[in-house]
C-alpha cells in the first residue's frame, strides 16, 4: 500500500514539473501580456528615451535623419529614373518610412528575446510582453517619421481627402501582422541566433524588389507585375501608403493581409506553445 501511495506522489510531482505546451500555454502568455500592457508600453516608451537622454532636440533626431535620407534618395533616384519630383517625392517618402517601420520591427524582434535574457531569467514575465515592447518602440518612432511626409505632400501641392482615414484600419492590420512575425523570428532566433543575419538579408533584398524607390508605372511593358502581387511587403506597405495618397488599399491588399494575419497567427500560437517553455534555456 506505501509503494501504492509513493508511486502516486511521484507521479504527480512529475505532473507538476512537466511544462506544459500547447495552445493553451500560448494564448495564455499573449493574453496575460495583452492584460499587462501597460509595462510593454513603459518599457518601449523608456527605450526610445534613454536613446536620446541629454540631446537637445531629443527623439526628434529621428524625424531630422529620415528626412535627410529621403531627401538625398528622392534627388538621386528621382534623376535616375527622371522622375517628376512632384510625385516621385511623397510616393517614395511615404514609402521609405513604412518600410523602416516594417523591416526594423522585424530585426528588432530576432533579438527580442536575446536581447531580455536578463529580464527573461530573473523575472517571471509573459514573453509575448518583449514582443510588444519592441512593436510599441517601432510605432514610436513611425509616429515621428510621419510627421515629414504632409509637409513634403504640402510643399509640392497634394492634397489629403477622407479616404485618409482607411489608414487606421491598415495600420492595425499590419500591426496585428508584425506581430507574429516578431514572435516566430524570436523563437527561431533564440534558438539559432545566425538566423539574424539571414532575416537581415532577405529584408535587403526585400527592399529593392518592393515598389519603394521605383513606381509600379515605370516598369517596362514587357515586364510581369506578377511578382509584385506575389509580394506581401508591397501589401503590407500601401496598406499604409494608399491612404496617404488619398486611395483606399485595393480588395487585393486587404485579402492578402488578412489572410497572412489569420493563417500566421493560427501557425505561431501552435508554434509559440509548444517551443515556449525552452526558450529560457537556450538563451
């Protein structure tokens, strides 16, 4: 009868220290995250300001080095492509900084994890909250960066309508997206950090295959568009771009989007849950 009884509290100690995985093991770190997201919020607001402690302009420094970027790109790439500068200025500039907001998040979140290793061992915290932390860093700096494109959009006389407001939907949409992307790239990349760099370079060629410094009208004839409908950066973009331009994202955009938003979501939660518990070991 006492091997009975011993045999029984082994086995639920073994219960007890088994990790549990699966679905419900992800949707209750993301939803206790999403429930805390106040400290996301702290933490990515104090990021971005103790980069800029002690400077006089401050995180505006951001807006000032965008700006400088497009310029210069604007002045050379419109000469190349003899480009009217009038429209070839605010289509690349609205471009240019939804691409850093997109292509930045994305590397910052392959270090997500990494990068809170201290946090991660020491402190009982869901890991979703890094994830957050980083988005949140991101949008705050999209928020400075934007604030150029309706001064260069007034300066060569466009004009904004009320399609403009499609732009809330779109950017929660590509929120949403980036989310789960950072979340599997700081899964993978915890556990192979080469994976980096590799995210890097395919961000990089990613670049100059979306329609960012070149117009879609300035292909040649011959050339397929194919490969750009194919592309979910450039859906991702004019999820945001259209609506500056006074244009709603096309029903291809949002289908494209919304599909990559449910199906990746679905992947990265069985994913997340099954992988989560070994994270803190491979850091």
């Amino acid at each position: 009868m006492s091997n009975d009884v011993f045999d029984k509290n082994i086995h639920s100690i073994e219960l007890l220290m088994k990790p549990k995985s699966g679905v419900s093991v992800s949707l209750q770190d993301i939803g206790s995250a999403l429930s805390k997201y106040r400290l996301a919020l702290i933490f990515g607001w104090q990021d971005v300001a103790q980069r800029y402690r002690r400077s006089r302009v401050g995180a505006f420094w951001l807006t000032l080095n965008m700006a400088v970027f497009v310029t210069a790109l604007g002045a050379i790439f419109g000469t190349i492509f003899q480009s009217n500068l009038a429209e070839f200025l605010p289509y690349l500039c609205a471009g240019v900084i939804t691409w850093s907001f997109i292509s930045t998040s994305l590397t910052e979140g392959c270090t997500s994890f990494s990068s809170s290793d201290g946090i991660i061992l020491q402190v009982r915290m869901p890991l979703f909250t890094h994830i957050l932390r980083a988005l949140w860093r991101n949008i705050i700096i999209f928020a400075h960066n934007i604030v150029i494109f309706p001064i260069v959009l007034i300066t060569f006389g466009g004009s904004i309508n009320f399609n403009l407001i499609w732009i809330v939907p779109g950017f929660i949409i590509l929120c949403i997206n980036l989310a789960w992307v950072m979340l599997l790239l700081a899964i993978i990349c915890a556990r192979f950090r080469d994976m980096t760099q590799v995210v890097t370079n395919i961000l990089q060629v990613m670049f100059y295959a979306t329609p960012i410094m070149w117009m879609v009208k300035v292909l040649p004839d011959h050339v397929s568009r194919d490969f750009i409908n194919w592309n979910p950066f450039y859906h991702f973009v004019e999820l945001v771009r259209a609506p500056l331009f006074g244009t709603a994202p096309t029903m291809l955009n949002w289908a494209v989007t919304l599909g990559f938003m449910i199906i990746g979501w679905l992947l990265t939660i069985v994913f997340f849950g099954k992988y989560r518990w070994r994270v803190a070991y491979w850091l």
